[in-house]
C-alpha cells in the first residue's frame, strides 16, 4: 500500500458543505496523492482518485473495475443497517448505477432511447414554456431563495412531466429525494429515530409500486409505461430493479439539474463580467450550462471494485480493494483545464466529466443540459440586477450534493 497520508477528510459529509474547505483539500490530494489510501474511522477502507486522466482510465474498464457492490461511500454502520434490513444484501436498491456488464447494458437500453436529443425533442416547446413561467414567477418579487423557490421545482417539473406523475405529487417527491441524498445533513435528513433511509425507500416503493399498478393497466407515452411494463426475456423485470430504476430517474433526473443550475446562478454572481458576456453574446449558453456542471459536479464521486490486481501512478492496487473516483476533483484538473479555478462561459475545450464517463456515462445528460439551457435563455436577457441577500449554504453529503440556500435579491425585466 501507499505511504499513509491523512485524507480522511473527505469521508466526511461536512467537509462537502465547507466550499473552501472541500477545494482546497481536494487540490491538495489532486497534487500531492492523486491515488492515496485511506482509512477514515467508521469506514471500510478505499483509494481515493482525484486525477482527471486517471478517473477517465479506470472507467473505460468496466470489466476491472465495478460498480457492485460498493456503488458510494458509505459507514460501516450504513452498511449493516442495509444488510439487516434487506436480509444480507449489501445494496438497498438496484439502479443502473450499482449494475454491472451484462445487467447494466440490458436495462440501460430499457429506456436509452427516450433520453436521447431525438426524443427529447419533442419536449423542447414543454421545456421552454415551463422555463418561462419559472421566470415569470420569479419576476413577481424581488426576492427569494433560489434553491428553494426556482432551483428545486423547475427540473423536478420536467421530471414528472417525463414520468407522467401528477403536478399535487410534486412536494412529496422533493422530499423523498432531498432525505435520500442529504441523509446526513440536519435540514434533509428524515425525522425518523429508526432506519431513516429505509423509511424513505420504503415510501418510494408504495408510491413507483402504485405507479406501476397504473401504467400496467392503462398505457400511456411516458417512461413510467416504460419501465412498468419492461421484460427481460419474456419476463417482466424484478421489482426491486423496477422500484430503483424509477428512484434514479425521480431523484437523479432533477437533483443533479438543480443542483448545477443555482451553483451555476452564484457562480455568475460572483463573476458578473462572465454574466454580461451571456447577455451580450447569448450564443454562448450553451458553453455557459456545460462549464456550471463543471463549476459544480453535482455528481461527487462512484466508488468501483477492483477484480484483479491494477497498478496506477505506482500504487499497487490490490483485488478487491474499492476505489473512489472523486469527480469534483478531476474537474478542477490543472493538467486538463487551463485556468481550472476560473469559471469561464465560454470554455472550449471542457472535457470536464460531471456526467461521468464510459458505459456508465449519464442517461440525462442530454435532457439536463436541454433544461438548463431553456432556463438560462429565459433568466439572463431580463436578469438586470442580482445580489446576494444572505449566506449561501450546501447540502452535507459526499454523493450528490450541491446549494441547499441561495437567498438572492434581483431586478427582473417584464417578459
């Protein structure tokens, strides 16, 4: 193994809310033990990877490296929680994310075409139209907290849209979603003494279960037919992959989006010459969404499972030992990115991998960049004025993670 260095860090859900904090160590890691071995107490011990090249290397070999079974970071005491509450299994759900070759592939392809810029669009004047009741409504006050009121709601609208769920159910799913990903920080955390996260799973079922329910007896053109109505030989899908892969679509298809979408309005704060660029030359919003996701990775890092003995930047890597692919870091990759601290809308190139890489490259990448691009071509030509009007604050989580408050004050122009 490596020489020991003391990165234990950033197996800690708070230093992802400490945005200085979190940069600097990742730098640090980046630069001086971009393989490093670590041991954080209350975790199973992992490398952690926080070069761009090196991320890039490991996912092109889905064969070598897994998902199963140590598909994110979690405490040994989340781990035995999982264990006694699935009868042993190491996963409580089974999404594309935690599926390897020939499963993942298999199920991948279940609703691959949907999420294609072919299918999506047909979306395209949907889109469009919510973003600009999302501003509009925006237009109404001169306040307001960003996650809270815009941020949060306008992607998981789209999502819901795609699933064909009703608008009243729209605050429930936010909910779920925020408890599954924030389960450490003490603003999204569930309220529950026992088991938290499997009483939030656990609701989701009752409600994708229902939904499935529905779509078997009345069809209709949305994934949610999609997947409830999907085969693997003849045979439809087992629940527990059915239940998941609604989860990933109704957490993931909007919380990342939102969560690039305010990290990307702050960063145009702090950078208003780079927000008067957008409105002179609004050609570059495009260039502009993909340096947000950049900016803000929402995606932190997936671990991986060696299958075999791999050697990288000379450290011997051993079979069986888990990996985590730290994305935040490689994003900020000086070997890639020139100038990778500065936020530039019109970066070119930006291979930045916010969307991860390989065969387990992003399914909505393309929809959430379709989202975010409609937003900001509503946003920034009526956008004549923004401020902070408080403190920004993040979600504690070491997975997906982003703003939780973005308290602004603002000038916005009649539409």
């Amino acid at each position: 193994m490596s020489t020991m260095i003391d990165y234990c860090a950033i197996a800690d859900p708070s230093i992802w809310a400490d945005e200085r904090g979190l940069l600097a160590l990742l730098d640090d890691m980046r630069r001086n033990a971009p393989v490093a071995w670590v041991e954080p107490p209350g975790f199973r011990p992992f490398w952690a990877i926080s070069r761009h090249a090196d991320i890039m290397e490991l996912e092109r070999q889905s064969d070598r490296f897994l998902n199963g079974p140590r598909a994110v970071l979690q405490s040994i005491d989340q781990e035995e929680a999982v264990r006694a509450f699935t009868g042993g299994s190491d996963q409580l759900l089974r999404t594309l994310i935690h599926m390897d070759n020939p499963d993942h592939r298999i199920f991948r392809a279940m609703t691959q075409e949907w999420f294609q810029p072919r299918s999506l669009g047909k979306l395209q004047q949907r889109i469009t139209e919510l973003a600009k009741r999302t501003v509009d409504r925006m237009a109404q006050s001169k306040y307001c907290d960003f996650v809270a009121d815009v941020a949060v709601w306008y992607p998981l609208q789209v999502i819901m849209m795609i699933l064909g769920a009703p608008e009243s159910d729209e605050p429930l799913l936010l909910k779920l979603t925020q408890e599954l990903f924030g389960p450490q920080d003490p603003d999204m955390q569930r309220q529950e003494a026992d088991a938290p996260d499997m009483g939030t799973v656990q609701q989701f079922f009752a409600y994708f279960s229902a939904m499935t329910d529905a779509r078997r007896a009345n069809p209709r053109d949305d994934v949610a037919t999609v997947i409830a109505n999907a085969t693997i030989d003849g045979r439809p899908i087992g629940h527990l992959e059915a239940m998941s892969y609604y989860i990933i679509i109704a957490t993931a298809g909007h919380d990342t989006t939102s969560s690039a979408t305010s990290g990307g309005l702050l960063a145009l704060m702090r950078n208003p010459w780079q927000l008067a660029r957008l409105r002179d030359d609004p050609a570059l919003i495009p260039s502009a969404v993909d340096e947000m996701f950049r900016w803000t990775t929402p995606v932190k890092h997936f671990m991986r499972t060696a299958t075999e003995d791999y050697t990288l930047r000379g450290q011997n890597i051993r079979k069986g030992d888990a990996l985590m692919l730290l994305y935040h870091a490689a994003n900020r990759d000086e070997e890639v990115f020139e100038a990778p601290n500065e936020f530039r809308v019109d970066r070119s190139p930006n291979r930045h991998i916010a969307f991860g890489y390989g065969p387990h490259l992003c399914l909505g990448q393309y929809l959430a960049k379709m989202e975010m691009r409609a937003l900001f071509t509503e946003l920034v030509p009526r956008l004549e004025h923004v401020e902070l009007d408080g403190y920004p604050a993040w979600v504690q989580s070491s997975f997906v993670s982003g703003l939780k408050r973005l308290p602004i004050r603002y000038v916005l122009t009649d539409g």
